[in-house]
C-alpha cells in the first residue's frame, strides 16, 4: 500500500508540470552515442510517453561516433580543430552514410507499437525534411574545414507545420545549400538554432555526465545565463561537453527560448525526472532566476493558501480566511520557485505610529534548513526601513526561539501597541516578541 501511496503522491504532484507542458514546443538533443547504447529504447519511450502527454516534440540527434567508427574500420583518423570536424570529400559520404542509419533506426523505435509495451497504442508519426540551410564554414586560423558547414537558417513554418499535424519532428546534424551541397554540422548548433527559430518553451540537453561545480564537485542545479557566461570564462577547465552544452544553453535562453536544461541521459528516466518533477534532476538555465522573492499579488492566493494551510492545522499559524489574505494581500512577501508558492510572510505595517506586525511566516516543508526564512525576514526588514518603522513585532507559539536567535526580545502584552492588543487571541496564548529596526 506504501507503493501506491508514493505514486498517487508523486502522479498529482505531477500533473501541474502536465498541464503546463502540454502542447509546448520541446527541442530534445541526444548524441549519437545514445543511440548504440542498449538501453536506448527507454529513450525512446519516455520521448513516446511526453508525446502522449501533449508535448510538440522536435528531436535532434548527434552521428559523431558513427563517422568516427567508420573512419577508424577504414583505417583513417578524424580530423578536428577546435573542436570542430574537418570533413572533407570522403568524410562527408561517411557523414551522409551514418546521418540516414542513425535517422532509420531511430524512426524505427518510435515506430514501435507492439502490445504490452510501452509503445503499444503510441501511432507517432515522425518527420524529416531538409528544414536546415547551411553555409560552408570556411578558413579558419588557415584550416580549411572543406564541407563542415554552419546553420544559415531553419525552417520554421514547415517545423511549425508538421507540429501543428502531430508529428514528432526529427532533425539529423545536415544542412543543404541553395546550390544543392551538404554541410556537416554541429548537432548542438542544429538544436540551438532550432530551438531559437520555433521561439521553443524548452531546449533539453541530453549529456552524457551530470554538470558539476568544479569548486567541490557538486552537482549544478540551476544557473541564470549571466552565471553560465561567468563560469566559462573563469573556469577553462570545464569538461568540452559541458561547455558545448552550457554555450548553447545561454544562447538559446538569450534569444528566446524559456529554459534549456542539462539532463544527464545515463540516470534512468532523467528526462521525465527533469520535466515532471518539482526540482528536477538536471541543471537549468534561464535568463532570471529560478528562484525569486518579491511582494505577493493577486495571483499567488491560492499558493499562500495552499502552504499555509497544514501549519494552520497544526496550530503554528492562525487561520486566515481568503478574503482576508486578499484585502491584505500588499502585505505579504513570497518566494517562488518555479511557478510555486514556496515560502511566505506578512508585514502588516502602522506607518503612523511606526510599527509593524509580522505574521504567517512559512517555508514549505520540502524546502526548509536553507536559510530561506532568513531571506524572507530580511526582506521585511528593508521593507520596514522603507516604510521608516521603528519596531517590529511578532506573536508566536512554537517557533519564538528561532525570533530570538535573530535578535528578538520577549515582552509581554501590555507593551504591545494598543492596535495589536485588540488583534491578540488569548486562547492562542502567543508569546510576543519585538526588534528594533535601528
């Protein structure tokens, strides 16, 4: 029965991911090494399962481990600069060769419908095309890269146009001159640039090892695009991969896209972990911050309600009606983290009598022991020195110990201020405690 409970637990904590992700437009990256391992085909059913679940699905794979096992059978040695392979007249056949097997066996699984697994009753159509103008890449540094190309342009209304007859768009690493050449390409830059010309919800980085804080080797969850530009220059050392990934990730965040996520493809079911789970699994980038603290609105109502209302349960906080946090809702400071409502508090404030009242302070069960309080009390002091209050107060039953440790002092009814007196409850039986802003 525990099972059970943790997966109608898990399954409704889910669904807000759900419904926001449904019918988004979701540029997924993989590498062609993905592609020879076994365990492939789980790829494939969670790219079948997010399809189900209404995302628009544009999948660009990598082949540089299909041109490099098939220069080394010849006996030849790939050529790189920077990163970047030279491909030259044989290499490129060897491009096209592995570019339509890679192609044909992944449209293959996704063709898959047999009964009893997972893509039983999935019918996913999936399209290619040439949707990718290139242009030859040129001299660089006196290297000529000979049929190593760079995007010119992607067709975004013919994308558009097989996603709008759901189709699940897949794009391998080749673009095509006017003139009729092929280029081989970057799969990062392919996704990248997709990503930025379909305006895309999301661009997903399928590595092959988690992005990790060369300081202490932790992994990264989240950084803001400013931060990934910082750390790729203070930290040279970065793994290519990373790097590559990283690069592409800010790009597309700095030209459109909403958030790129770096996603380690080796951790079973990651890519679901990432999308359908409140802290994911992987890094992610965006152009803000992930994590935000600001004066409530209208809107966040029903997530203060919804945090507050186990502590009101308890006993912690008293009880506030909706109408109440609504005419009161100036008052009150949130964090939010992902579009939820994850830590709130209150600074009801007597600018006349300079003073100001402190309530329904609360930090979401999951997100505690990470100074979050402190952030959100530190917020009602700069707003209390705006407002030029001279005291604060808060009534507390359980957690007066915290107050005091951040230097708030007992003292007792009758050195309240007359207007909180009335508001005081006796049956709640509060200790009071009050700072100076000074």
């Amino acid at each position: 029965m525990q099972q059970a409970s943790d997966f109608v637990n898990w399954f409704r904590s889910s669904s807000p991911y759900i419904h926001a992700h449904r019918n988004r437009t979701f540029v997924i990256f993989f590498s062609g090494v993905a592609v020879t391992e076994p365990d492939f085909d789980k790829l494939i059913h969670d790219f079948a399962l997010l399809k189900s679940l209404g995302v628009r699905l544009v999948l660009v794979h990598g082949i540089r481990s299909q041109i490099d096992e098939r220069l080394f059978e010849l006996g030849d040695t790939p050529k790189f600069h920077h990163h970047l392979r030279i491909t030259d007249a044989t290499t490129l056949q060897y491009v096209k060769h592995a570019a339509g097997l890679v192609r044909i066996e992944i449209e293959a699984l996704l063709s898959m419908g047999v009964s009893g697994s997972p893509m039983a009753g999935a019918q996913i159509r999936v399209a290619s095309g040439n949707f990718v103008t290139a242009k030859p890449l040129g001299v660089l540094d006196g290297i000529d890269y000979c049929f190593t190309g760079k995007v010119r342009r992607i067709d975004a209304q013919a994308i558009h146009q097989q996603l709008d007859q759901n189709n699940v768009v897949l794009i391998s690493p080749i673009g095509y001159s006017p003139s009729g050449e092929v280029f081989n390409l970057s799969a990062e830059e392919v996704a990248t640039e997709v990503a930025c010309a379909l305006k895309a919800e999301k661009l997903i980085l399928l590595t092959e090892q988690n992005c990790l804080s060369p300081f202490d080797q932790s992994p990264i969850l989240q950084l803001t695009t400013d931060q990934v530009e910082d750390l790729l220059k203070t930290v040279p050392t970065l793994p290519e991969e990373i790097s590559r990934s990283l690069r592409a990730a800010m790009q597309s965040c700095r030209q459109g896209v909403g958030r790129a996520h770096l996603v380690n493809r080796h951790v079973d079911g990651s890519l679901l972990l990432e999308l359908y789970t409140r802290d994911g699994i992987g890094t992610l980038i965006s152009s803000t911050a992930f994590e935000t603290i600001r004066t409530a609105t209208l809107d966040d109502i029903g997530g203060i309600l919804e945090l507050i209302k186990p502590l009101e349960q308890q006993g912690m906080l008293a009880k506030r009606s909706r109408e109440k946090i609504e005419m009161e809702i100036a008052d009150y400071i949130v964090i939010e983290r992902d579009g939820l409502i994850i830590g709130c508090t209150a600074l009801h404030a007597d600018q006349k009598a300079q003073f100001g009242a402190i309530a329904c302070l609360a930090v979401h069960a999951d997100y505690q022991g990470s100074a979050r309080g402190n952030r959100l009390l530190e917020f009602v002091y700069d707003k209390a020195k705006k407002l030029e209050l001279k005291t604060l107060f808060v009534l507390s039953t359980q957690t007066m110990h915290w107050f005091i440790e951040r230097g708030f002092i007992s003292t007792t009814l009758e050195q309240l201020p007359d207007a909180l007196k009335l508001l005081y409850n006796p049956a709640r039986n509060s200790k009071i405690l009050y700072k100076t802003t000074e």
